[in-house]
C-alpha cells in the first residue's frame, strides 16, 4: 500500500526541501545584487577613464571641440545608457543608470542605478537625486579637463579613492 502524500513525515520533507531552496535562492539573489553594484562601480569606473583619457589627449584647437562641450564626442561610442543631448530632462527624471549632456548647463550627467557610488561634497538641495555632473575645462597648457561640478563626486559606498 502507498504512503499518502498528506502524511506527517511528507510535509516534514516538503517543508525542508522549501526551506532549503529558499535559502540557496536568497543567497544566490543577495550575492547577484553585490555583483550587480560591483559591475555599475566596474562600469562607471571605466567610462570616466576612457572619457578623461580622450580629454586629457584632445589638444585645443586641434578639434572643435572645447570647454563646455559635450565630453562624450570624444570617445568612439557613447557609454551604456546614454540619451544625448537633452534639456528637457533633470536628474531626477532620467532613468538610473542613464547618461546624457545637458548643452544649456554644458555639462555631462549621470545617474547611477546604485546612488551610494557617489558621495556628497557639498550641501545637496533637499529631495535632490544623488548625480554626477561632468564639465570640460581648459586644462594645462592646450589640453581639456574633465572636472566634476555639482555637490556629488564619484567615491560613495565602499569606494577606495
């Protein structure tokens, strides 16, 4: 004769099997968002070398490009996540993890999908977005900067810099 499912013991090993899987299936997502914030810090990273680097190369007055303007006709391709340039947008507006140039502020913007890869240097407006603004400078001699502007700077979270 067959053991009914509905048994003790059988709700005991369906119980434990719940718990177990529940268990392996919340590390698995606890540990997938650590990487997640580990990738956008590996990301962000990368895109803020590769847009100093063409700064810090481009001479003035060997491109048409200078201070105030958009930094990411520089590079070969945009980052991931960039909108272009836009006016019509705010911080606050744009989708986490989106770049985009706002021409009438000439500044570069970023709001990262992790808001604690960015901390405060200055007194934010109260309910602001945590971003990163990005202004090219005349650098030394006849070379571009790349300088933050706003209230954010990159290195929030468990950043080393």
């Amino acid at each position: 004769m067959a053991r009914s499912p509905a048994t003790p013991r059988h709700r005991l090993e369906l119980a434990l099997v719940a718990l177990v899987a529940g268990t392996i299936i919340g590390i698995y997502l606890m540990e997938g968002n650590r990487l997640l914030g580990h990738l956008e810090d590996h990301r962000l990273d990368r895109t803020l070398q590769a847009l100093e680097t063409a700064a810090a190369t481009t001479a003035l007055g060997d491109t048409d490009i200078g201070p105030g303007d958009n930094p990411v006709t520089l590079l070969e391709r945009p980052p991931a996540g960039y909108l272009g340039e836009r006016t019509d947008l705010a911080p606050a507006d744009a989708r986490p993890g989106s770049w985009y140039y706002d021409p009438d502020d000439g500044t570069l913007v970023h709001r990262p999908e992790d808001p604690t890869l960015l901390r405060a240097v200055d007194d934010p407006p109260d309910g602001a977005v945590p971003h990163l603004r990005l202004r090219l400078t005349a650098g030394d001699g006849r070379r571009l900067g790349l300088h933050p502007v706003g209230p954010w700077r990159r290195g929030g979270g468990d950043e080393k810099k």
